[in-house]
C-alpha cells in the first residue's frame, strides 16, 4: 500500500511539536499493520527534526541554541537580498535536514515515550510551510 498527503502548516519562527498534524493528515495511518511514513519540508529555510515531545523548554532551548551557533545577519554572509535571517535559516535547515523516516507499527507511529516531530521554522517571515507526507506498509 502507498498514500501521499500535502500538509500546509502556517508556523512562526521556533521549533514547533506538529506529530498530532501529521498522523491526522495520513488516515491510511491507522489501517497499516507495518511500515514507514516518509515526511520531507519542501523548503530551504526550514527544517524537520524528531526530539523531546513534552516539554516545551525543549523546543525554547533548540532555537536558542540554533540562534547562538548560526546568528542572523553574520557579517561574512554574502547571501543577504531576504534578510538578515535568510543566509543563517538556511544553514539551520541544513544542518537538522529536510526529512524523516518514522517506523508504523499497529496503525501508529511508533515513537519513543517522549520523542516527537519538530517542524523547525528559521525564518521571521517564512510563510507557509509545506509538508509531503508518504505512507508505505503492509494494511492491517
């Protein structure tokens, strides 16, 4: 079995838990006794990562490291026509990358106790994001 869904999330500039919008955008989820949902971020100034999925610190904590290590408005950045916080997102998006591969398992994804997926946003004003999500796997 294979399904393919679009999810346009609208997301402000952090690290945001989005596991709830993904599940419920792929119905097929819950009727697959085995497989893989494959997420992938059509973008280049935001990113996809899987980490802690209770508390929000967390999430605080990954953009204030991520702001730290890879400052908006560097001086040696070139790549600055969209912003100072273009060039930096960029990186950012780079280095967490564009997609997962979760394991489903009796109709759920099958995540640790406490991990969840991250849409991480780099920009100030990135827009709308849009996520292709891709289900495989054997039906229930």
């Amino acid at each position: 079995m294979w399904a393919q869904h679009t999810l346009t999330l609208p997301e402000r500039r952090g690290f945001h838990l989005i596991t709830r919008e993904v599940t419920q955008a792929v119905p097929e989820l819950a009727r697959t006794r085995a497989g893989l949902l494959h997420v992938f971020i059509q973008h280049t100034s935001a990113s996809l990562t899987l980490n802690e999925n209770a508390s929000p610190d967390v999430r605080d904590d990954f953009e204030t490291y991520f702001n730290h290590a890879v400052p908006d408005g560097w001086e040696p950045f070139t790549h600055t026509l969209e912003g100072p916080d273009d060039m930096a997102a960029h990186l950012k998006a780079s280095l967490l990358g564009p997609s997962l591969t979760l394991p489903v398992q009796s109709g759920r994804l099958a995540l640790g106790t406490w991990q969840g997926v991250y849409l991480c946003e780099h920009r100030d004003h990135g827009g709308p994001r849009r996520l292709i999500l891709t289900l495989t796997g054997e039906g229930a």
